[in-house]
C-alpha cells in the first residue's frame, strides 16, 4: 500500500475514533471540534439523501442525533482505499440511555482533500434484528 493509501486509511479510523468519542449524550461538541475531521464545506449522504454541510449545520444535526446516545462502535470487516478515499465494510453498533441497541451494517465511503478532511460522508446503514 502506498504511503498516500496508507495515510488515508489512518484517517480514516481516526474518523471513527473521533466518533466513538465524540457521538455521545455527554459529549459537549463544537465547530472546531467538528473541524478536527471535516473540511469547512462537505457532502453528506445518509441511506439515499443529500446535504451540503459545513461545521454549523453539522455540529446542529450531530447535537440532535447523539442527546440519547450512550455511544457508537464499529467493527470493520473490509477497507478499500484509494488516492483520495476509503470505503469500509462494516457493523455499527448503538446504544442508548433508554437501554435500547441497534445493530447495522454498513458501508461507509469517506472522500478527503488535500488537507486530510473529509468532503464526502456518504453511508448506507441497514439494520440488522437482534436477538431477543
């Protein structure tokens, strides 16, 4: 793997340690603490949808997603990288203070400039049942 490759793959789990840290009820998150991982302006897609995103509208929609989380974990099976992206095959895992869980799987593609920031987050989660 080249150094290049290489490099993005290392930013790419650090975006998801970023994650683990950060996507909780308890976190206390900030636009420069978004800009750590994202570029000023981004493409978000979620399941089909699309959103040009920056940190401000970014930092809203994650405030709103993670007030009942407890926390995100991921486990990947697969990691395809590229010059400018890496696409992991994977499971995510959420709990929540309500003590529900949900189990996905997912493939996650994250494009990033020059810079080391992610332009494009683009995801498809399917969940998966778990057993009762």
């Amino acid at each position: 793997m080249t150094n290049q490759r290489t490099h993005h793959l290392q930013l790419a789990h650090a975006v998801l340690d970023w994650n683990r840290r950060h996507l909780n009820r308890d976190s206390v998150l900030t636009e420069a603490l978004i800009g750590e991982c994202f570029a000023e302006h981004f493409i978000v897609e979620p399941n089909g949808r699309h959103y040009e995103a920056n940190p401000a509208n970014y930092l809203e929609f994650l405030n709103g997603m993670k007030a009942g989380m407890e926390g995100i974990d991921y486990e990947i099976d697969h990691a395809l990288v590229d010059g400018t992206s890496v696409t992991f095959s994977m499971r995510a895992r959420i709990s929540y203070a309500d003590g529900r869980r949900e189990l996905f799987r997912a493939m996650l593609l994250m494009r990033f400039n020059g810079a080391g920031k992610v332009t494009l987050w683009h995801e498809v989660y399917v969940p998966i049942a778990l057993p009762s």
